[in-house]
C-alpha cells in the first residue's frame, strides 16, 4: 500500500541555465506512511523548505515525481488544492499574518473551503483552543496587538483549523519560549494519537527525537540519511557531524559505553534507557566494580 507521501527521485534546480543556477534537491527519494511523524534536519542551504515546498504544491517536480495524499504535485491542477491536504506553517509564520482580528486570520483556510460558518466558528475555537489561545474577547483582537509568540500560535491555529492530512512545520519552535514549545510538542503528540501525518524541520533533534517515527537528513539538496531514530543512533559519525545534541538520558548511556561497558545505545526512550542500565547493574551486581552512583538512580 503506498505511502501518504511518495517522494522518488526528485531534483529541483533554482536559476537553470543562468549564473545563478543553484541545485537545490538531488535525486531524493524519500517515503512516509500515514500516522508517521518525520522529522527533517540539515545545515541552512540544505534544501529542507525546498523540499517541504513540494509536499503543499507551492513547487511543482522538475524531475521525478511527489505524490502526496494519492495525488501528483506535478499535475497543475491537482496540485492547486494541495493546501488542503498538506498544510505549511513557514517558519516564523506570525510575519505573514494579514486579516484585521484573531478570528478572521484563522478562519481564512476554513472560509476558503466552502465551509458554512457554523462549521468555520467550531474550527476556530477548536484550533484556538489547541494552541492555548482561549481568553476572552480575543478572537476579536487585531493580530498587531499580540506578542510576537501569540502571533505565531495564531497562525499555527490556522492551519489547524484546515485540519489538513498532513501538518508541515518549518522550524516551529525558533524563537518560542518553553511554553510555546511544549505547545508543538503536544499538537504533535495529539495527532499520534490519532494517526495524523506530521513533518517537522527542526535544528534540535534532542526536542523531538522521543516523538519522531522517522528521521530524514539533508546536506547541500542530498539525502545523507534517512531511516528510524534507532538507525541514526547507531551511527555515532553522523551524530557528531551534524553536531546533533542528544537528550541525558542519552549522554549517560554513551558515557558508560565509552567505559567500556557492554550496553545498547540504539535506545530512543529514558524508559529504554533505565531498562538497560538495570540490565547492567543486574549482570554486574556480584561485581566487586560499582557503577558511579549516578547512574544507580536508573
């Protein structure tokens, strides 16, 4: 059964022909089943709003093909209603934000679906209500007069409100405080939990590693990697290329494995991670070698 979104061989060149050209995306190919969060990562100028740019229509396929939702983004006339199915919240989406009141700047992707306002009014207040924006009177506020975080909810809350197959998050979390950032987080948790589809580029993998089914890096428009959580922890090498900061839990397991000690460090979970150094201890308790204390509060 194919995948919510399809990606095979695809290519885009910025400028071709000009002395400008600039090869953005190189020969990816690159899959995601329904309910699957994937998190995309990679250098500035690696390719990564190109590439999500082609799951929502906003770029069509030079060369190779994008199917998303069953449909084909090369198809100009398929890929006009992308939006509806894919929605995209750029990165630092609170600039783009055009409507005179809170209401109106969420209910715009609503409206444009044809909906009845009956339908359009719970939309709102459902998506306000996931990014926390439920004080009174404040649909009715100008989106100006927020701060800049509230804004941004604002506009995740539009998207929201399409209640589109797949969320598409550029950086969500740049910028946000913990609030802000536990609030994505949660938005993503809820859409597990109901096997919605969710691709988020991210500069933390330490932030979203727990959530992430998939992970997926860029480097100058290539695929350097792509597989599992577990399939990247494995590889220490392109950890540390990308300079990617793992959670403690984390740390402290590839600490006692640099000891010398024998434990699994593909682990994507502190209740892993306890599991193992439980194992560890159990196997060295008649030992007369003790393991550091701090790691007997696992």
């Amino acid at each position: 059964m194919p995948g919510i979104i399809e990606i095979n061989h695809l290519s885009h060149i910025y400028a071709e022909g000009s002395p400008y050209e600039v090869e953005a995306l190189k020969d990816i190919t690159l899959s995601l089943e329904r309910g699957e969060f994937l998190g995309l990562f990679g250098p500035n100028g690696s390719g990564k709003s190109t590439l999500i740019q082609h799951l929502n229509g906003l770029i069509r396929p030079q060369q190779g093909s994008v199917i998303v939702c069953g449909k084909d983004a090369s198809n100009s006339r398929l890929s006009r209603d992308l939006w509806k199915k894919a929605g995209l919240v750029f990165q630092y989406p609170e600039h783009q934000i055009f409507q005179i009141s809170v209401y109106d700047e969420v209910a715009y992707g609503p409206r444009n679906l044809k909906l009845p306002e009956s339908a359009v009014n719970e939309r709102v207040n459902e998506a306000l209500q996931q990014v926390g924006l439920t004080q009174e009177n404040i649909t009715q506020l100008p989106p100006a007069a927020l701060s800049g975080g509230m804004r941004r909810r604002v506009a995740v809350a539009g998207m929201l409100a399409i209640q589109p197959e797949i969320l598409i998050l550029d950086e969500p979390m740049a910028g946000m405080d913990s609030v802000g950032r536990n609030m994505i987080l949660d938005i993503i948790k809820k859409r597990q939990e109901r096997h919605e589809t969710t691709v988020m580029v991210s500069h933390s993998l330490k932030e979203i590693m727990t959530l992430t089914d998939k992970i997926a890096i860029l480097d100058s428009g290539s695929l350097a990697f792509s597989g599992k959580v577990k399939d990247l922890l494995g590889k220490p090498e392109i950890l540390a290329h990308y300079h990617f900061e793992l959670p403690e839990y984390l740390q402290i397991v590839y600490e006692i494995a640099a000891k010398g000690f024998d434990i699994k460090t593909d682990i994507s979970s502190i209740r892993e991670a306890g599991e193992e150094i439980s194992k560890l201890q159990k196997i060295r308790k008649d030992a007369d070698y003790l393991l550091p204390g701090q790691y007997n509060s696992w």
